[in-house]
C-alpha cells in the first residue's frame, strides 16, 4: 500500500463516527488473535449473527457481484 492510500485510510478512520468500524480497525490493528466468542466486541458478535442468519436462509450475494460491488464504490477515478 503505498503512502497515499495509508494516508486515505486515515482520513476515513479519523472520519467515521460507526463505533462498530473504529472497535473492528481497532482489533485488526491490535493483532490480538481472538481465542474465543466471548473475546469479541457485542457489535462484532452482533453482525456475525445476522450474517449467519442471512446466509442459513439464502440471502445472499454471489462473490462477484459483491467485488463488482466494492470495485465500482471504492476504485472511482
């Protein structure tokens, strides 16, 4: 990753005000290898739940549209 884009993450980190974003960047960062469930931010655990949930009852999206998807909002030109 190259200067400029550490420097856009930043600014995206400094700008968000999702609690749920700034504690999963925090535990990213924090290399902290997650032993248990019970390890896990309630908020983490909380949208882990619904995704299982989702996918248990089909809702859900094809890989690649979720990349055309991310590709098309995050590498505008």
């Amino acid at each position: 990753m190259d200067l400029i884009s550490k420097y856009d993450l930043i600014e995206k980190i400094v700008q968000t005000t999702d609690e749920s974003i700034l504690w999963q960047v925090k535990h990213i960062l924090d290399e902290q290898d997650t032993e248990s469930w019970e390890d896990l931010h309630p908020k983490l655990k909380e949208s882990l739940k619904r995704g299982l949930k989702q996918a248990d009852s089909g809702q859900v999206i094809p890989h690649k549209e979720v990349m055309a998807r991310i590709k098309k909002k995050f590498l505008k030109k």
